[in-house]
C-alpha cells in the first residue's frame, strides 16, 4: 500500500518537471487566491522550435498524408485542461487532507474493485450520478471514495463533479473557491478549461459546484454539460443531491448514464430504497442503478469476515 503523503508530491514534481520547458515562467510562484490565480493566466500554446527545411518538408508530406480523426480531437481537447497544472506552483494544487487520504487508502481492498464492481453500470456510458435517499447518508464520501478508486487503483482519467446545489462540499474537502464551476459552465458563461481543476492526486481532476447566484442549469444546457465532459475522461462522477430531499436530483440523473444509490446500513429501510428507485425510473432516469452500503457495522471482528471472504 503506497503512502498518500508522499506518493503524490513525487508525482507531482514528475509532472511538472516534464512541463518545465513547455511554458515559459511555469515555475513562477503565483500571488492572490486560487480562483484569481486560475481566472488571471490565459491558456499559451507551448513555444516550438524552427524546423530546417528538410524537416519541414517531411512534415507537409507526412501530414497531406493524415486523416483528421475524433482520436486526435480527443487529444487536443484533453490538453486544454492538463495544461492547467503548469499555471500553479504545487501547494496551491487543490487536494484532499492527509488524513483523508490515509483513509482511502486504508480500504484499498474495496477501491480496488470499484472499476470491476461498476462495469456492469456503465455499458452504455461513463457518466455516474451518485445519490443516496436522505441528507446524511454519506453520499459525497461516496463519489469521492469511487473516483479515487478508479483513478489511483485503475489508473483511469476520473472527473469528479460537484452537482449538490442545496449543500456543496467537494470545494471545502479540497479546500478551493467554489467558482468558477459547474453552474457556470452549465450557462455556457466559461469553457471547460476554465472549470476543471487538476488536483494533488494523479488521474482525479475536480468541477466544483460554481457561482452560489446561478439556478440549476435548464435540462438540454446540462445534457450538453454532461456530455462534453464525458468526452475528455474515462469516468464522470457527480456528487449529486438526495433523491427524497431534492426535486435536483430527479431532473439531474436523468441525463447520466447510471446512477449509485448509498444508503446507511441499518438505517435506509429497503421500502425507502425502493420508492427512490421507482421516483428515478419514473422520471425517465437511468435503468442501469447500482447500491453503496455505508457505514457497515461489524457484529464479529472484521478479520473474521475477511478470513471468511477468502474461501
């Protein structure tokens, strides 16, 4: 098992290593809050050195040569966002607290089967609307736990949504400015290099909720949103709101492909669980629904379950 504290400065120092000499000045500190800081740098494209003029020759004629394909737009459109990380020296990278890191990677065991466990629900997309019944039930450690899993256990390229507009937290556990966001880009108001965030953790970028002034984004603004994120990353996860305290819920899941249900062990009664699932169905949501019990309580010590897993 790796160390959370000191596997991801290595990486990080890594990375920006190899962007060093891309970007002019990345090496610079950065002055005034993260948001000013992320809002104040424009996007550059990387200097590039002369060709001589045989070189040049070979390209034009390697290059007449090329298709255009969705793979190299793909590519292009992925690097509008990478290049963020070279805009910031490494301890403003927004980032989870040693503590909770040291967490995640205490269930290792679970994480690591997060990628094998969704398969099944992600047949027909890659974009997953974490909810749960009620308020309480554990549901944004949920959505954060499943995108650490997916991209330092399965080594994916994970985006991690803030889509709670009653109670946002994902700015707060990451300890960034909660704008620009998704609400923003939802408005068509920024572009999606402007929202996602690079994070200390390698793989996992994060959309925070956005401007706490703007209104739930219109149906055919998020389906656009949602899909034009999807895009770029291997997983979408968006911390959404609860199915039986917010209406948010039902009109948001129905636009990803499927759709993670925790519920508290113990305290969701099944009867609960199942009027949830129908109100989703119903409202035309996904019919691909997966369940993440939390807080599992343990009547014989857990080595014994383990012990009992394994035959």
């Amino acid at each position: 098992m790796m160390n959370g504290e000191l596997a991801q400065p290595s990486y990080l120092k890594q990375f920006l290593a190899g962007q060093k000499n891309k970007r002019p000045g990345s090496s610079m500190s950065v002055t005034g809050s993260y948001k000013d800081s992320f809002m104040s740098k424009p996007l550059t494209e990387p200097p590039t050195e002369p060709e001589s003029p045989e070189k040049a020759r070979d390209g034009s004629a390697q290059e007449s040569c090329r298709q255009p394909s969705e793979t190299v737009y793909e590519k292009k459109e992925i690097l509008a966002w990478k290049n963020n990380v070279v805009r910031f020296p490494e301890n403003e990278l927004p980032g989870l607290s040693v503590k909770s890191v040291k967490q995640l990677e205490s269930n290792f065991r679970e994480l690591m089967l997060v990628e094998a466990n969704i398969s099944s629900l992600v047949k027909n997309g890659n974009a997953l609307y974490v909810s749960s019944c009620f308020d309480g039930d554990g549901k944004t450690i949920a959505a954060i736990s499943t995108a650490f899993g997916l991209s330092f256990y399965s080594q994916k390229e994970v985006l991690l949504i803030d889509g709670n507009h009653h109670n946002p937290q994902l700015h707060n556990l990451f300890g960034i400015s909660h704008a620009p966001g998704f609400l923003d880009f939802c408005t068509g108001t920024v572009k999606i290099e402007d929202v996602v965030l690079p994070t200390l953790h390698k793989g996992l970028s994060l959309v925070t909720i956005g401007s706490e002034d703007l209104p739930g984004p219109r149906e055919e603004a998020l389906e656009r949103a949602v899909s034009e994120l999807c895009a770029s990353f291997d997983y979408v996860i968006c911390d959404g709101c609860a199915v039986m305290s917010s209406s948010a819920a039902l009109r948001d899941i129905k636009h990803f492909s499927a759709g993670l249900l925790v519920i508290e062990c113990e305290k969701t009664r099944w009867e609960v669980l199942q009027i949830a699932e129908d109100k989703i169905k119903k409202t035309g949501g996904p019919t691909q629904l997966g369940v993440i019990f939390n807080r599992r309580k343990y009547y014989i010590p857990s080595i014994v379950y383990k012990f009992i897993s394994k035959k």
